[in-house]
C-alpha cells in the first residue's frame, strides 16, 4: 500500500550551502546522463523560446541549449541563490547570451499571453503548491502548438529504483530531500485528477520506472 503523500515544501531550495549540495548532486546526475535532455527533444521540444520552470542550477536547460540551434531560454525559480548559480553555470556552458533567469513563482508567471514555444520543467512538480494554478499559466504563456514537458518522481517508484536512487544520490547530505521529495511526489491519478481540472487538460501522463512524464500540446485553436 503506497503512504499518504506528504507537502515537503513551496519555498524551494534556498540555504547557500544546500545550494551548492545541490548543484553538486545534479551536476552528477548529468554527467551519468540521468537527465531528460534527450527526453525533450525526442518529444518536439527542439526550437525557438522556451521556458523552464524551476530550473535550479540550469543544467537542464544548458543541456537542453547545448544540443539545439537556435534556441533561447527563461528560467523562473523561486531561489534567488539558485538563480545567482544558474546564472554561473551558463557563463561555464557559454551560453550566457542564449539563457535569462526571472525570480518568481511559476503560479503567476510574469510573462505575456503566448510567449513561449515550449514550456518543460523537471522534478519540481512535487513542490508546486497550487498545480492546477500553475498548469493553467503554463497554457496561458504557451503559443497555439507549443509543446509542454513536466516530469517528476512518483510516490509508488519500486524498492529497486528508490534504491538506486538513494546510493547515487551525492553528497549524501542529499539523501535526505530525496526521502522527502518521493513522499510528497504524486501518483498518477493523483496528478491526472488536477490535470483534468486544468486548462491544460489535452495533456496526457505517462509513467516510466523512474517517476512519471506530462506530455501535450496547445491545440492551435486554443486562446
């Protein structure tokens, strides 16, 4: 039987020193090549403006910028210290002139009507505290035929792959909100029930043995 989830945070991550922590842990991830980069782009998301909601220390959106042409990125986090690393790690990537970060909350994103060709987010999900809110801006900033890509951890992952998890998870200072973000991730039909009161309703989960994947498209009749 899979446990009640249970809120771990709104705030996301803003201690300088679980910052860096941070950085480190994805930075890892990345180099073992446990991103979703090629997940992105195999799914359409491959051209023009896109943004990224909670992109932490940017390596996903770097990755993402790294291995298109063309392509520009807003990333809005909640972490003015993330923000300041994000914005580091582009310098490093040399991708500074493609990339801008906006402090905010992704439930009232500071950007027009149909501004983006795609919006992706990965792994913050479990932290948003109003979903539906943020599934609605996310329509509302997404051009009719934009691409949309939200991927997270789910609660009911099995004992293997929580396993694996938490072993490759470095530093193990991190083991910690790894434990706390599968708890407060959701199931599917959890997260399909809000999907479904959403604007962004003609988007559909998949789940896959490492967490769970929202996919759709903006019909382009949609306003």
């Amino acid at each position: 039987m899979v446990k009640p989830r249970i809120i771990e945070t709104n705030e996301g991550i803003q201690n300088e020193s679980t910052v860096k922590d941070y950085d480190s842990f994805l930075r890892q991830m990345r180099d073992k090549g446990w991103m979703v980069t090629n997940t992105l782009i195999s799914s359409g998301i491959n051209q023009g403006n896109a943004l990224e909601v909670g992109p932490g220390p940017g390596y996903l959106g770097l990755e993402w910028l790294s291995k298109t042409e063309k392509t520009r990125l807003t990333g809005i986090e909640i972490s003015q210290n993330m923000i300041d690393l994000a914005t580091k790690n582009a310098l490093r990537y040399g991708l500074r002139d493609r990339v801008s970060y906006r402090l905010g909350n992704a439930d009232k994103v500071p950007f027009p009507d149909q501004s983006f060709d795609a919006v992706f987010s990965n792994g913050s999900l479990h932290e948003w505290e109003d979903p539906k809110k943020i599934f609605n801006e996310i329509h509302r900033v997404l051009k009719p035929g934009g691409k949309v890509l939200i991927s997270d951890l789910r609660r009911n992952l099995s004992l293997p792959v929580k396993c694996l998890f938490y072993l490759g998870s470095k530093p193990t200072s991190m083991r910690k909100g790894l434990t706390s973000s599968l708890r407060a991730s959701y199931l599917k039909d959890e997260i399909e029930k809000v999907l479904k009161e959403s604007v962004l309703n003609y988007a559909r989960i998949k789940t896959n043995p490492f967490g769970l994947t929202i996919l759709g498209t903006k019909p382009q009749s949609s306003f």
